[in-house]
C-alpha cells in the first residue's frame, strides 16, 4: 500500500492547481490520478479550443462586415472546420504538451488511470494499487448531461466535445438546447461559421444564470447576427429521422436543424465512478471539495488558505474584493507557465 499526505483524484484545471500549490510548498507527499488528460475539460474540450474557435468565428465574421469598413475582401466567407481544429490542437498542445513533466518538477507524483475512493482515506487506482491518504481530494468534474427530453437521448446529439472535435461539416442549421454560457458561445461560434442558429431555452430567459437585465442587452447582438433565441419553452419530444432533428414544441410548433448540441447542465463528474456517493456520509472529514471557483484547499494544514471571510462576504455580494485579487496575482502570474491556466 502506497502512503501520501494528499491525494488529489482529477487532474483538470482544479486538481492541477492544487497540486502544483501542494507540491511547491513541500513537505508533503502529493500524488494526483488522472485518467483521461491532465487539464481537463478546460483545457481539451472547454475553454481553451472553444476560444480559438471564436477567435476564428470573429475573423470570419470581420471578413464578412469588412465593406462596411473599406476593407473589400473579395469571394464568399468560409470557414474550413478542420484548419480551425488544427490551429485549436497546436495551442492545446501548447498549454498542456509537458505532460507529466510540470507535476514532477514540483514532487507531485502523477497516476495517469483512474481512481476511486474505496473507503475513507482509501483510494483504489485502476491498476489495483491500494493508497491511504490523510486527506483525499475530489477534484472530477463535470460532465454534461442529458435533459429529460423524449427521444434526445436516442439520437446523435453533440456535446461540447462533439462540437469542438468531431463535427464533419459545419452543419447549414444547429438547434443549441440550453443558452447558458456554453450554449450561447456555440450558438455564435457556429452562426459565425455560418450555420442557421436556433437556440431553445426552457427558462424564462437567456443566460439564465447571469443578471436578467445584463443577459437582456446581449440579446440584439446575437439576434443581429441571425441567431433566432428562443426562451420559456417547454420541449416535448426530439427525433432524429437518420439525416436531422426535429424538436417539438408543446405548441405544437416544430424545429428542425441538421445537427443538435446540448449546450446546458452539467453534472459532478464524481458520479462517474469515484464511488463517493455512498461513501459521502462515512467520509466526512476526509474529504475535500474544492470550493466553487475559489480553487483554494481549505483544511489542509501547510496549504494555501482560501480568502478571509471578509473577502468572501464581498465577492458574494457582487464586489471584487481588491484584497483577494491582490494575493492572487502572484498565483494567476504562476499559472500561465503551466499547462493549465
Ligand atoms: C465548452 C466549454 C467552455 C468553457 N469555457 C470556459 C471559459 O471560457 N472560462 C472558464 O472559466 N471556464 C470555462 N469552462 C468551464 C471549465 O471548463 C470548468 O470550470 C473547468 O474545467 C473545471 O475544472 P475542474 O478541474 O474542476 O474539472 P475538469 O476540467 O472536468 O477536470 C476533472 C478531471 O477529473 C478527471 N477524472 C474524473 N473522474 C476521474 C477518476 N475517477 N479518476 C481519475 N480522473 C478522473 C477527468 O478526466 C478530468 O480531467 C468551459 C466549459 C466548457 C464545457
């Protein structure tokens, strides 16, 4: 049986971090399991590719408006999906091509398999090896989930990973399910690209987890560049007939787009198999949920401490605490030499 102080299962942006935090304060034995790719969604099928698409998105974009600039830019605007991809894999590779290495310069031992957590402060690794930490951290996750639509889950629907890596063609017309974050910045990625952009939305606007009045300003920009949005509807069933997708409205009203993407909901990835569910109650203590965006290890002793309370109080209310961003510009400065950002 291996032996660490901290064990950190996920290696995406949060995992990483605390690592790299454990690791350059020394003193302890940090081990981290990973079992798909160090950095995560973020960096492999998030934040990182979908920007580079945007940026692409906006040039096409530029391209298009350009005459009304003075800019005469001669033939039609297309965008070719694979040279986009192939651009979004070299800066991936950028960010995170060191594999291993920035974890172990640090002393952070690294598992590339999966872990899950067999019992407090017991954690089992793919290949069977058996670790007792003092102090386990759950650091898996999201993954994107399935809304309880009838016959969506039946059909080849994209998620951001379909959207970003395995698209054949930029589709003529997309339904985007859910206009959050995620499914607002497809919608305009693709509607760039030149795709028709139908955005459903079951709650009462768009962007519902950003302010009503800030999400409602962004609504002209998006409408201007073709994108139809569409909030407060219920959808009642999805069908996929081999070629496209309808989606029925409980008007009655029917949508139709060659390709659809769920752009919404995500759920904790310790679902996906790092047992903790039944073991939550048991665990309490041992395990460490890193919290929300802070990305800070609380309870670890010798570790970085999460913002004072003060700070905290503020943030909730909507205020920058100028306190907080001063500690952490160091860290920010820090993390852009790594592979994850
Ligand atoms: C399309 C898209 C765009 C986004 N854009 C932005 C953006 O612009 N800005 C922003 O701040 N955020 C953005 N996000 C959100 C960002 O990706 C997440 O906040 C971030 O990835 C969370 O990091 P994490 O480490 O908590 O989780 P993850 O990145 O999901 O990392 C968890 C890791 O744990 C691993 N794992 C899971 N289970 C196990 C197991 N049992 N054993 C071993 N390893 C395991 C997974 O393989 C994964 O690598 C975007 C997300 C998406 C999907």
């Amino acid at each position: 049986m291996e032996r660490f102080d901290v064990f950190i299962i996920g290696g995406g942006g949060t995992g990483s971090e605390i690592a790299f935090r454990l690791g350059e304060r020394g003193g302890m034995r940090v081990g981290l399991a990973e079992h798909d790719r160090l950095g995560g969604e973020c960096n492999h099928y998030g934040c990182v590719p979908t920007k580079v698409m945007l940026r692409s998105a906006k040039i096409a974009q530029l391209a298009r408006t350009a005459q009304a600039f003075g800019v005469d830019v001669a033939g039609a605007v297309t965008v070719d999906l694979e040279a986009v991809r192939e651009r979004a894999r070299r800066v991936v590779a950028d960010r995170s091509g060191e594999g291993t290495a920035p974890f172990e310069r640090v002393g952070v031992e690294v598992f590339l398999q999966g872990a899950r957590l067999v019992g407090p402060r017991r954690v089992e690794l793919a290949d069977g090896t058996t670790i007792e930490a003092d102090h386990v951290v759950l650091a898996t996750g999201t993954a994107a989930t399935v809304p309880p639509i009838d016959g969506l889950a039946d059909g080849p629907y994209w998620t951001n990973r379909e959207a970003i890596w395995e698209a054949e063609r930029i589709p003529s017309s997309l339904i985007v399910i859910g206009t959050g974050a995620i499914g607002i910045e497809f919608s305009q990625i693709y509607a760039r690209f030149g795709a028709r952009v139908t955005a459903l939305e079951a709650l009462p606007h768009v962007l519902p987890n950003e302010d009503e009045d800030a999400a409602a300003s962004l609504v002209p920009a998006f409408e201007r560049e073709g994108i139809s949005l569409r909030p407060g509807l219920r959808m009642t069933r999805a069908r996929h007939d081999g070629t496209s997708w309808t989606v029925e409205l409980e008007s009655g009203e029917r949508i139709q787009g060659q390709e659809l993407l769920r752009g919404r909901a995500r759920r904790g990835g310790h679902r996906r198999g790092t047992a903790t569910e039944e073991l939550r109650g048991r665990a309490e203590g041992d395990l460490l949920r890193p919290r929300g965006r802070e990305r800070r290890v609380h309870g670890i002793r010798g570790a970085r401490r999460g913002p004072r309370r003060s700070d905290r109080r503020r943030a909730v209310r909507g205020e920058r605490a100028s306190a907080h961003r001063r500690r952490d510009r160091g860290a920010r400065q820090d993390r852009r030499r790594r592979p994850h950002g």
